[in-house]
C-alpha cells in the first residue's frame, strides 16, 4: 500500500453518512461500520434517550474516529406526519452541516409491538406503519436533492425484509411494506438519478428489539431460524451492516434489493413456518 490511496477501504473516508434508525440494531451497526471507515455518522431516532445512549456508546467505542463533530445524533419521529416535510428537513440541514451528505441509511421502523394478526389490525395500527415505512422515506427522497449532490459516488439505502418474499403465517399487516419499499426504491433510483437508490432485505437478525419481541420464546426462534438457514445461524448486525456499507460503496449498484438471510429464500421448511407463528 506504500504510495498508493487506500481505494478500496478509504472509500467512505470522511463521507457524511445520515443513518435514520441508527440508534439501535442494525442501524447502530451500520453506524459502527461507518465510523470504522472514517465516515462522518449523524444517528437519528425517535427516542431521546436512546439517541443520547447510542451517541455515547459510539464514542466510547470509537474514540478517535468520533472526535469533535464527526459523530452526532438528532431527533425525528417519523410517525408525526403533520411535522414530517418540516423536521425530514430539519435532520437533512442538520447532518448536512453547511455541506453535503454522500449516503442516507434508513433503517427505521416499529418494530415493537409485534405487527398484528390479520384479525388483530385496525386502519390506525396500519396508518402509523405506513408512515413511518413507507411515506418518511418517500418525503427523505423529495428533499435529498436540496442536501446531497446527484451524482454516483452517493447513494440512499432503504430497508425491506426477507418476510416480504417468504411471509410466515400472520404477517399479511406488515409484508406489503416490506414490497412497497422495494417497489419505490426502483421508482427513486430512475427520479433521483444518477444517485443511486437500493434496498437492503434482512432476514432474522438478532437484534435487541427481536430478543425483546421473543420474549420466552427467543431460544426455539433461534433454533428455528438455525433450522430454516443454509448457514446453520440467524443473522448478526454486524454480518447485515456489511450489505449497507457495499451499497455506499460500488458505485455501479443501483435499482436493487440486496438480500441477506443465510439462504432463507432458497430454504424454507414450511412445518418449522407454522411453529414460528403459533409456538
Ligand atoms: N431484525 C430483524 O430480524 C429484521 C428482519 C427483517 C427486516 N428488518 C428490518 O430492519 C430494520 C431495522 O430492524 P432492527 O431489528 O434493527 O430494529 P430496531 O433495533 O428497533 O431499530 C429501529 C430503529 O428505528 C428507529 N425508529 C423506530 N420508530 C421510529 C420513528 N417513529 N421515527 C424515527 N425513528 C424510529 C429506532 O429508534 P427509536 O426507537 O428511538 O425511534 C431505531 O433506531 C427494520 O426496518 C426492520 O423491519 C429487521
């Protein structure tokens, strides 16, 4: 490497890297990913609290790639859709910083409480998804122009799920979303060209908000996401972290779904589908 940029591992040095959705997750690890790669990270999140709690465990844990304002969180509730246009603005402002933004995670979503049954939903519990999983990126993409200059090098990545193409029983609420993303991901990648716009689908990622929504019956999910993977694992953040930051990277990839689910879509054992949904 002696006299040669490092053009593979340098390539997010000092990018501006807005994560929405950062403060937990897998957002929180495509946060650490980023910092790692001496990236400029803003986190954003709905809860105060957890912001503050995330911000400090990224300083703690990187210390010298967080210094001085390379690292910084705020706040948006994708949720209140009367403020939405006005605070996506704020947060672009914000993580721009008088500059520019190369790269938009959003990762965001309610995950908690678990998405109702088909007989369980109501027009309100579907409204709110709705927002924050499909109408906030939406209205992120209208005013991106404003913050991020179109060119290749920057990119906008949504998140889907792998349910979307392999529904478990029960989830009929919530896997439309999970296409709707990818469907307007390719509308975005041709409206904001030559920005690039993809899509990453995760399968079960053991994430705090699963083990929470598990519950007592974390260790037979395990088992079962083991059963129904080709690696012999469900996911970790930090393995899925890597599919966003290659989205950042290749400046060639754009108008795709990236999936990582340890060969779910080619592996599915429809007994073990039924247990999952009524254990
Ligand atoms: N984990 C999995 O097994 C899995 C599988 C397939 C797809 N996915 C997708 O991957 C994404 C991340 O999942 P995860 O497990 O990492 O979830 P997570 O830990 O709950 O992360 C969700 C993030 O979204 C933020 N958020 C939630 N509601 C918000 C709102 N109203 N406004 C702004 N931010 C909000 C959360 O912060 P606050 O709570 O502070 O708002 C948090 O930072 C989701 O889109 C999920 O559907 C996950």
């Amino acid at each position: 490497m002696t006299g040669q940029a490092a053009k593979y591992v340098g390539r997010l040095k000092d990018k501006v890297v807005l994560i929405v959705g950062g403060t937990s997750g897998i957002g929180y690890a495509v946060a650490e990913a980023a910092l790692e790669h001496n990236a400029i990270v803003i986190v954003a999140g709905s809860n105060s609290v957890k912001l503050e709690n995330a911000v400090t465990r990224l300083k703690s844990s990187y210390p010298s790639q967080s210094s001085g304002s390379r690292l910084s969180g705020i706040t948006i509730d994708l949720a209140d859709i009367e403020n939405l246009e006005t605070n996506v603005q704020s947060v672009l402002q914000f993580a721009a910083n008088g500059a520019k933004i190369n790269h938009v995670v959003i990762t965001a979503a309610d995950m908690m409480p678990p998405p109702p049954s088909l007989a369980e939903i109501t027009v309100h519990s579907l409204e709110r998804t709705s927002r924050i999983r499909y109408t906030a990126p939406l209205i992120f993409a209208k005013h991106l122009p404003k913050f991020m200059d179109q060119v290749s090098e920057n990119s906008v990545t949504l998140t889907s799920g792998a349910h979307g193409h392999k529904p478990d029983p029960g989830w009929s609420a919530m896997i439309g979303y999970l296409g709707a993303v990818e469907t307007m991901m390719k509308g975005l990648a041709v409206d904001l060209k030559p920005l690039r716009v993809n899509v990453v689908s995760p399968g079960a990622v053991i994430t705090e908000v699963v083990r929470e929504m598990l519950d007592e019956h974390y260790d037979m999910a395990i088992e079962m996401a083991k059963e129904k993977s080709l690696v012999g694992s469900a996911g970790t953040p930090e393995s899925v972290a890597q599919a966003y930051l290659y989205l950042m990277k290749d400046q060639f990839v754009t108008g795709t779904v990236l999936e990582t689910n340890g060969g779910l879509l080619a592996w599915q054992l429809q007994g073990l589908a039924i247990r999952w949904a009524y254990p």
